[in-house]
C-alpha cells in the first residue's frame, strides 16, 4: 500500500469539541499511523502553533496547517501565511458596532484571522460586510466563528502544503467533523465525517462513521486498516 498523508481536523474530531481534551486512544492511533510511515498533519481552525505544539507532543508530522487555512507551520517559527489579517480586523470592527453580541473569543495569537464567540448570528453579520463590499469569509467551525480572507478556508491551505512536498489527492485522507471541513474533503480522494457532523457535513464525504469525535476517528481507522497495513 502506498504512503498516505492523513490530514485530521482537532476540535470536535480528536477533542471533544469545546473543552480542547484530546482523545488518547485516537491520538495513539494517528502516532501508530506515523510509526507505520504514513504522514499525520493537522489542518484545524485553531492556530498553527497549538496544531504544531500537538504533532510535536503527540508524534505525528512536525507541520500544520492553522487558522483554517491561513497560515501554515513548518517549524515553530517558520510560518507561511495565506490570509491578511488587516481586513479580517476591519470586517471585525464593522461588525461589532452593528451587530449585537459580536466579541472576541480568548485564544491562541494569530496570524491571519479573527476568532469570535459564537454569541451573535452570522447571517447579520455576513449581510453588514456585503452591503459594505468588505469581501472576507465567515465560517462556523462549532468551536467558534471565524472571520477570514476570501478564498481561505482548509482545503486551499492544504493544497498549498500539497504543492510544496508533493503530495497527490489519491494519497490523502480527510477526517472532520464541521462545515470547515468540507473544503479540506474536497483535496482529499477519501473523507470521512464522523458521526457528531451534520448531515450536510456527512453528505459531503465518501465515508462516514457512527462514532463521535475521538471514538469515531478509531471506527475510520479500524474501517480503513485492511488497506493500511502495508505500505
């Protein structure tokens, strides 16, 4: 079996979403994953930085691809950044003073998005930012709302890593759980929603599981492991 490259979301996927803790068994299985040859990185709403301080701990492929997709980590300060964080601060401030319940939610720093509370509806908020031609992306990760640059979102900032250590979409695997990570499926020749996704979420994958969050990462790993075992 030829290597795989397994690009796995973090909240909501080997967290149980909300509370950011990790999923032991599910994080020894990407490190078994890795020990057999195969790459584990992670492309998540969070920032780069948490997702690399986690492949570095957790034993998986030293890169990640943070903020949704705007920034990538190839080393703890060696960074690319696709996405302007100059005009996902200006997006914030108009519609914070014209939308009700618009606040930042406490997080790691970041380098090219704005991360909001999930304490307002989008739908206002995305109608403010086109009546004033602000042209950026608001998406719901289930974690938080977050604004970035247009044309942002997982699966370019994946296909970025593609193009620098290429890597084929008959290699890669997505697992996910939200909306965000519907583009990152798109990269992918095989993707799998796990079973706390939406059903929109699920239509969007060639395979999904019934388990949730951690436990289903384990169903797709196991459901997958006859075509695995040999590279």
């Amino acid at each position: 079996m030829k290597k795989k490259t397994f690009a796995v979301d973090i909240d909501g996927t080997i967290t149980e979403n909300g509370g950011g803790r990790i999923h032991l068994d599910a994080l020894e299985a990407l490190r078994r994953l890795t020990n057999m040859g195969h790459d584990v990185i992670y492309v998540t709403g969070r920032s780069s930085v948490e997702a690399y301080l986690l492949s570095v701990f957790g034993g998986t492929r030293k890169i990640a691809v943070g903020e949704n997709g705007g920034c990538i980590a190839l080393d703890a300060d060696d960074h690319i950044l696709l996405g302007n964080i100059d005009e996902c601060n200006t997006a914030f401030e108009l519609i914070k003073n014209n939308v009700k319940g618009v606040q930042k939610k406490p997080v790691f720093p970041r380098l090219t998005e704005v991360v909001l509370e999930r304490t307002f509806d989008m739908d206002d908020a995305q109608k403010i930012l086109s009546q004033n031609n602000i042209n950026v992306k608001l998406s719901d990760s289930q974690y938080a709302i977050h604004i970035n640059s247009k044309g942002i979102d997982k699966g370019t900032g994946f296909t970025e890593l593609m193009k620098k250590f290429n890597i084929l979409k008959d290699d890669v695997i997505a697992i996910g759980d939200s909306a965000t990570d519907v583009p990152l499926f798109k990269v992918a020749k095989t993707s799998v929603a796990l079973g706390n996704a939406s059903d929109a979420v699920r239509s969007e994958a060639t395979m999904t599981v019934s388990g949730c969050s951690g436990d289903g990462v384990l169903e797709a790993l196991d459901k997958l492991a006859p075509k695995l075992s040999e590279i």
